[in-house]
C-alpha cells in the first residue's frame, strides 16, 4: 500500500477511522486521497520537508479546507495545524466547549485503555464507534444519549465523581498494551462503572443506556497476545526519513512495522507522519529516524519475603 502512488508529493493527514475501517490520508491541493491499512502490506515512505499544517474542518463542511497560509509546523510532533486554523477548526472548538450545541444528538461513553485507565467522554452518534477507534480504546460502552449540552454536562458529572477521567496521555495508554486482562474482566469494569454512571446522572436530560452491549477491540487490534515483547518507538522524523515495513493491524492512529532484516518491529504514531510530504519507495530499509526502545516491564514479584 502507498499514498500516492502514481502521484509524488502528497501531504499525509494521518490515520482515521471510517464504518469500521482505518484509513490513511493524504492531499494534494484540493485533491483527496485515502487508502484503507490492510494488515501484511508492505509500505514504504519517504519524507519530504518542511513539515506543514493540514488545514481544518470548519462548520458545516464535509472536507478538510486547506491551509490559506501553507504554514510550517514543528517537526517534532505535536499541533499539527498552524494557531489560524486550530483557531476556526470546528473539532477543536467542540473540544474547548466554544460550540454550546449543534443541534447533533451525542453518546455519552466509558471507554477502557488499562486496569485503572477508564476515560468518560462524548461522540456525535452518526459517527458510531469510530472515535473509540481513532482513541485505541480496548473496550467501551455507550451509557447515555441526548443533545450536546446535556451530554456534556453528564460528562463534567461522571469526571467530577472520580469514575473516570476525560484525558489520558497516549504513552500511557501505549504501556497496558502488555497486559490487559481478558474480555470478561473488561466487561465486568464496563458494566459495573455504567451502572455507577447511571446512578450519577440520575435526574440529568439524557436518556441513560442500560442495554447497549459491551464493545471490545482488543483482537481487531491484534492485541490478543499483548504488545510485541521489545519494540522500537518511532520518536521524531525529518526531512529524508523512510519509514518502511509490514503493516500489523491499526491499534488507533498507532501503526507497528514489521522490518525485513528482523530487527524488530517499529511503532509509528502517525500523528508524526502528519505534515510531511511523502513519496512510495520499495526496497529501502526505514532510516533518518529518532527511536526508542520499549520493552515489556518484568512482571511484579508477588512472592512473600521469606524472611
């Protein structure tokens, strides 16, 4: 699989998920290009600088509108727009509470990434499970339904209990990839921390969920077995870099590249890939990378002192 394959120089927007599917995206001026990840592909990218914002999703619109200013971004990660269009992108002003109601009808969800990592939050509901997807959530349930201000303050009420949080940071996240449990134990959390929920929004303007079933993600992830034992983290790119390798199933925006000389598999946040121009290469190793190794911390020692 290649973005861009009969075309050089397209501008990566990163991974999304669609009905189900993860797709990659790329631009090129008004120009449109996904490619669903198909797990055992091999992908080859080459990297072409400086690193520019992606432009936004304004109100109303079904497209992404381009940057007006082609602005240069960091290369390092972070923002991948420039301040102008995170400033009138409409997801982002959702996000900050600068849109009061859309007239949208919002899921209230709990969404499971850990022993002790449950997240609260809201999804337009014609969007299905797709931002559990593109969070990498292992397992969710929907608990409550109605209109944007008063899903939002049912989230505000279930984060201010303690049942959940609204934000984990994607290192975290990353980490219970290890270990998590199995899916019984997972939908045992679920459905007991949506009843609690449920007794907190007693009284709200939702319509509370008690029959939606418990979702889990963790075999479409291929996380059955957990995460690779030793693993390399891609953790800066630059202009000249290739990533390459065979594609594993999506676990989020998260990629793992498997490497033909066996070194070990790679993990690619593609928020990183973001920005950057790439063209397809075949035949070429990854390389120009800055990584880090992660390996699978030792299980605790549960043996009793012996003395």
């Amino acid at each position: 699989m290649t973005i861009g394959a009969q075309r050089a120089g397209w501008m990566s927007t990163g991974l999304s998920w669609h009905e189900g599917r993860a797709l990659l995206g790329a631009v090129s001026g008004a120009r449109v290009h996904e490619r669903a990840v198909e797990p055992g592909v091999e992908v080859g990218w080459l990297l072409h600088g400086p690193r520019r914002c992606t432009g936004a999703w304004l109100a109303g619109a079904t497209e992404r509108t381009p940057c007006p200013h082609h602005a240069v971004i960091d290369p390092d990660g972070g923002p991948t727009q420039c301040p102008a269009c995170q400033s009138v992108d409409r997801g982002l002003a959702l996000a900050r509470d600068q849109i009061l109601d859309d007239g949208r009808t919002y899921l209230l969800y709990l969404a499971w990434f850990g022993e002790g990592l449950l997240k609260v939050g809201l999804t337009a509901e014609q969007r299905g499970d797709s931002r559990l997807l593109e969070q990498g959530a292992l397992a969710y349930a929907f608990t409550a339904r109605g209109g944007l201000p008063a899903v939002r303050r049912a989230e505000l009420t279930v984060a201010a209990s303690g049942l959940a949080r609204e934000r984990f940071k994607s290192r975290l996240k990353t980490e219970h990839w290890w270990s998590h449990g199995d899916a019984a134990h997972r939908r045992t959390v679920l459905t007991a921390a949506r009843a609690q929920a449920h007794w907190l929004l007693e009284g709200h303007a939702v319509e509370r969920l008690a029959d939606r079933p418990v979702v889990d993600h963790v075999e479409r992830y291929g996380l059955a077995g957990g995460a690779p034992e030793a693993y390399r983290e891609i953790a800066g790119l630059a202009d000249g870099a290739v990533v390459a390798g065979r594609l594993r199933a999506p676990i989020g925006k998260h990629l793992f590249l498997d490497q033909a000389d066996g070194s070990g598999p790679l993990l690619l946040d593609t928020r990183r890939l973001t920005g950057w121009t790439l063209t397809p290469v075949s035949g070429r190793p990854s390389e120009g990378l800055a990584l880090q190794e992660r390996v699978r911390p030792p299980e605790p020692d549960t043996q009793e002192a012996l003395f």
